[in-house]
C-alpha cells in the first residue's frame, strides 16, 4: 500500500507547465512540520517535493500560493537519474491525487485566484458533515431489546 497525507504550506508559489503533449503538470514543495520538538530548539520543517498532473495541477496553481496551508493525498514515487556531472541519483516525490483546502477565507486575506480565470470561489460553503435535525425529530431509546444491532 502506498498512500501519503500531508498538510503544510507551500514553499514558493506552484507554476503550471505544459508537456509535449500539453498535459499540465507543476512541481512544488510544501513545508511540513515535524511533530516533536526537542527541548530548548525550535520546530523544524522537512520539505516535501511534490508533483501534479492534469486538473490537479490546474487546480493547485489556480488557487493556492506561497505560505498557503495545503493538504494533500497522493503516493510516493521514487525516479532515477543522471545529473550534470553523469551521477545516478534518485528523487522521491509525491505524487497528489487529491488537494484542498485548510484555510479559512479569513485566514488567507487578500488571497485572489490567479490569472483571473475563474469566478468560482475556492471557499463556498462546504456540505455539513453533521446532522442539522432539531433534537425533538430523535427517539430515545430505553433498553437494549430496542437496539437494531
């Protein structure tokens, strides 16, 4: 199984780039904390070097920006190359599948998308994860003979 969740801030602002073919693609890196701090020195950060493709490269350079909070989902993935000076080395990455939003609206004051290309906003109220039903529409349950399980 390889999975990956991280939540940090960007780096440096996401740049959009084309391949041959016009696939999207950006290259990133997102600063994330580490948990422990050990006593007397202040938290340290490892960066992440992370890749997307497609729409969601498109919708990573669209909406987020430098110092933005970000998570994300996707898989490790582990490329082989030859540098400059004919060195074999290896670059891991992560490859996003799925980013969103950790910032309230507030929180990311003065945020605009880029490029005006959109006039969807990346903060419309997202669907409640919990019941909004007055508490009269409940039934108590009395004892365990009225369990369904």
């Amino acid at each position: 199984m390889n999975i990956v969740c991280l939540m940090g801030r960007l780096a440096g602002d996401p740049e959009l780039r084309r391949t041959a073919n016009q696939t999207a693609v950006t290259s990133f890196a997102v600063a994330v904390d580490r948990r422990f701090v050990p006593q007397g020195q202040e938290r340290q950060a490892d960066f992440i070097n992370c890749v997307a493709w497609r729409q969601t490269a498109e919708f990573i350079c669209r909406y987020f920006h430098k110092g933005q909070r970000i998570a994300l989902q996707g898989s490790l993935q582990a490329r082989q190359y030859t540098d400059r000076d004919g060195n074999k080395r290896t670059a891991y990455e992560v490859v996003v599948d799925n980013a969103e939003f950790c910032e309230s609206k507030s929180a990311s004051a003065g945020y605009a998308p880029r490029q005006n290309d959109s006039q969807i906003s990346p903060y419309a109220e997202p669907a409640t994860a919990f019941s909004t039903a007055a508490p009269d529409d409940f039934e108590e349950i009395t004892g365990d003979d009225q369990l369904p399980f």
